[in-house]
C-alpha cells in the first residue's frame, strides 16, 4: 500500500543551516498494515509524513501509494489517497464552519463536485450515524460550530473526518500529544477501532513508547533520517519500554535523549 524507495530530503541545503532530514528511507507497508513510528527530536519522524503528504518535495528517490508513484503530485493532488490527522487539534477542521459543513467538505475529498444541494437529508443522516460512534453527543449538534468544541472533541472529530473515505493510506501525526491523558485515551481508542474495522493501511507517529508498543502490528524506530529498528508481530508484542531503549543504544551507538519519550 505504500512504498518509498531510497527517500532523501535535506533542508536548507548548500548553507550553514543544512539539515540533512531523511537519508535514504526505504520501507513498504502493506495492505492493512498499523505502523508505530518513533524517534528522537529531528530523528526525520514528521518530515517522513511530509514527503508522503506532498507537502515538500522530496530530493531522490520514490514514493507509491498503493502501486500509483506520486512522487512528483503536488500535496492536493495526494489528497484523495490520504487521511491525516495532526497534533494540533485547530489544524484538521474550520473553525468557523458547522460540524456538518467540515464533514460535507471531507466527504467530498477526491470527488467530482456538482451543482446539487449542498448537504441534503441523506447526507446529514449518514453524519448524524457516524458522529454517534464517537459517543461524545456530537451527533446532536450538526449545526454548531467546530471552533466552539473542545480539543478532544474536535480531534475526534477530524480522525472521524480522515476515514470517511476509507483513503488508502491514514497518517496520524501525534495526533494525541496536546490532549490530556484520559482524551488521548479516547482518542486512540477511536484510532484503533476504525483502523480495525475499515481495514485501514496507517502510519502513526508518536513520542510515547507504550503507546508505540500497544497499538499497530509493526513499530519502526528512527534516528538521523534513518529507520534503525523494525519490528513487528509477536515480536512486538513482547517489547518493553526497555527493550527499545536498549535497541536504540544497539542500532544508533548512542542513548535515547528524549524527554518527552522517556516521561511518558
């Protein structure tokens, strides 16, 4: 489902702020496959979501999206094969727009546009369905506006957004780390239950090792642009928090500086 062949990316590139981001990333995920992906600051984690996503373009190399090379498609032209769902929770909604209207929006990604009704009843049933599975009372308020909801709900709300379509590939960029414990709980919960049932092919970045070890069937670790460590099945079912610390040590030379990680 997706596949990036020899990716590199430097940023800043020929000046004294040259960054080299991804140093020649291969990794193929396949249909239905829930990947953890973890890493220290700067270890090239986010900028990997980016160069799938067409926000930057890549140096070299190749990226697939379920046998279709979208290396050179700009980001909106990626958008009908991708759901993603960021850190911030302000950035996956319009604030100033009704939960049926961000959710009209999301329906129609990668579709032809008519000059029909904008949301008709139909329509406005299958949200009022889908809100309910969210168990957060959302499908009572279709008419209010997103920005008066709180950040767990409107996270939920944008997750919800992201696999109404079932896109071929999910990214989700800590997409809990500015939530608080019992929301990013929830959160996740949701995560795994729709991946789960649309059989969704997801790559999900986060800071937290437990959770990495949890949730997914496989886990790749990165560090300088590089995936040093990848492990899936029941393999990674039996890893501990130590064990990653002691592979990072193994495969890197150096310890895990990450303050974030390791309080968590």
């Amino acid at each position: 489902m997706l596949e990036l062949k020899n990716v590199h990316k430097t940023f800043n590139k020929g000046t004294v702020n040259e960054k080299k981001a991804l140093n020649g990333i291969n990794l193929t995920l396949e249909d239905g496959d829930f990947v953890t992906v973890i890493g220290g600051n700067g270890a090239g984690k986010s900028t990997m979501l980016n160069m799938i996503a067409g926000v930057f373009p890549i140096d070299d190399g190749n990226i697939l999206i379920d046998g279709v090379d979208v290396t050179k498609l700009p980001e909106h032209k990626r958008a009908k094969y991708l759901g993603r769902v960021f850190q911030d929770p302000m950035l996956g909604t319009s604030a100033d727009m009704w939960i049926e209207e961000n959710m009209a929006l999301a329906n129609r990604r990668g579709k032809s546009r008519t000059l029909k009704w904008a949301i008709n009843h139909k329509e406005r049933e299958y949200f009022k369905s889908l809100l309910s599975e969210l168990d957060l009372g959302l499908e009572n308020r279709l008419s209010t506006k997103v920005g008066m909801l709180s950040g767990g709900q409107r996270q939920a709300l944008t997750l919800l957004m992201a696999v109404m379509n079932k896109p071929k590939l999910l990214l989700l960029d800590e997409h809990t780390a500015a939530l608080d414990p019992k929301t990013a709980a929830r959160v996740l919960e949701l995560s795994d239950k729709f991946i789960a049932e649309e059989h969704l092919t997801a790559l999900m970045v986060t800071h937290n090792m437990k959770d990495a070890i949890t949730h997914g069937n496989r886990l790749i670790m990165m560090n300088n642009g590089k995936i040093i460590f990848d492990v899936k099945g029941e393999e990674k079912k039996k890893l501990t928090v130590e064990d990653l610390l002691a592979a990072f040590s193994k495969s890197s030379g150096s310890e895990f500086v990450n303050d974030r990680a390791l309080l968590n």
